[in-house]
C-alpha cells in the first residue's frame, strides 16, 4: 500500500482525511506540527505529503523546504488560504498541488491517485511479486522492512535482480556500472555491502551468490 503522511493541527480534518484515504486503500501516518512530520520523514518512506501551511512550529513552507532535501515524493498543500501568490510560492518551493479548503474528499484522493500514477509512469517504482523497489529515493521495500541503498548498490541490486541466476562477471559488473579506471575489487566491496543490507530479505529476493571464478548471480530459490 503507498504510504500517505497527513499534516495538519486540526484533528477532525485529520480524522477525515485518515479515514477516506485509508479507505482508498493508502497507508496513512499522521503529524500535527511540522517538526513531528521532519522526523516522521526521516524514519520512514512517503509516496505523497500533503500538508497544511499554518502549523504550530513551522509553516507548510518551511516544512517543504525541508522535505525537499529528505525526499522527492508529491506534496500537496491542504489549507484555507487561497491566496495566489501563496500557491506559487508553495509550488516554487517544491510543491506539487495546492488544494483549498473547503475540499471534497473524493477530489483529495483523486489528486493522490493523479500524482502517484505519473510517479509510476515515469518508472519511479519497479515491482517484484511482494517487493517494491522506489528508484528515485533509492529504497528496497518488503511487508517485514525497508532499507534504503547507495545509488551503487541500487544499480548493482537491479542489475543482479533483474536478471536471476544469471552469472555476471566482475569484468561485466565493473564496465557496466564503473568506468574503466575504477578498481575491480570495488565490485567486491559493494556486493558485500549489499549482501549485507538484503540479508533479511532472502525470502523474498533471493540470495547473493558467487559462482567461483565465474563472477556473481542471484539465486531465487530461496523464495521458490
């Protein structure tokens, strides 16, 4: 289910919110100041924000400042001012929508849906039967967990992933991902890495194989 953080200080319209979008099927988290969604932002993924402007702590401004340097998800503003130079400086800072309030509930989840089918579209996501894979923010998702990866170890996971028990050689690995003066024990060094960060998900990825003296390959027997 895509994840939905809610941030607004009125609780009724938290409530509603929470209510409709996660009968629409999201998983929704809720902050009532900008400074719990900072944190909230840093403990866990978001596929969308949608946030109020006039928070407690900081406004809705700041705080997509400030998101923007944790996360490159959707965010909506949700708020009673309808003030035109506020909408562009709400989509100038980051922003992607900006709807007033009063709102209808159906146009909000509709605007979720919209935002999140064209982050499919432009091939953000790849799924793999109960995996998920969120390209931009570089996170390998699961049901149990979720652990993010270096932009290496996320090509060299796709690379392997996407191509089950097929053998590539360190040569293979190192051209296509490194250039020709990049150490070849570098290829080493990330394989354990990632060996490492995926460790938890052998059920569902597979494992980390080293075929000697042939190179590496994932072998998905483990999840068969």
């Amino acid at each position: 289910m895509p994840n939905i953080l809610l941030v607004d200080d009125n609780q009724e319209i938290l409530d509603a919110n929470t209510t409709h979008l996660a009968g629409e099927g999201y998983n929704v988290t809720t902050a009532e100041t900008g400074m719990k969604a900072i944190v909230q932002l840093n403990e866990k993924q978001y596929d969308c924000i949608i946030m109020d402007i006039m928070l407690p702590d900081i406004d809705g401004f700041a705080l997509c400042k400030a998101a923007r340097t944790i996360t490159n998800a959707p965010i909506m503003f949700l708020t009673c001012i309808d003030d035109p130079n506020d909408k562009v400086r709400g989509l100038m800072l980051g922003g992607d929508d900006y709807m007033t309030k009063p709102y209808s509930l159906d146009e909000l989840s509709a605007r979720v849906h919209a935002h999140l089918r064209r982050e499919n579209a432009n091939g953000r996501y790849a799924s793999f039967g109960e995996v998920s894979i969120d390209k931009t923010n570089r996170m390998v998702q699961t049901p149990e967990k979720n652990v993010f990866l270096t932009q290496k170890e996320l090509e060299l996971f796709l690379l392997l992933f996407e191509n089950p028990d097929k053998i590539f050689t360190k040569e293979e690995i190192l051209n296509t991902l490194w250039n020709e003066n990049t150490d070849i024990g570098t290829v080493a060094v990330h394989i354990l890495k990632l060996r490492r960060k995926l460790d938890f998900a052998k059920q569902y990825i597979g494992v980390i194989e080293n075929d000697y003296k042939r190179g590496y390959y994932i072998s998905q027997s483990e999840n068969q």
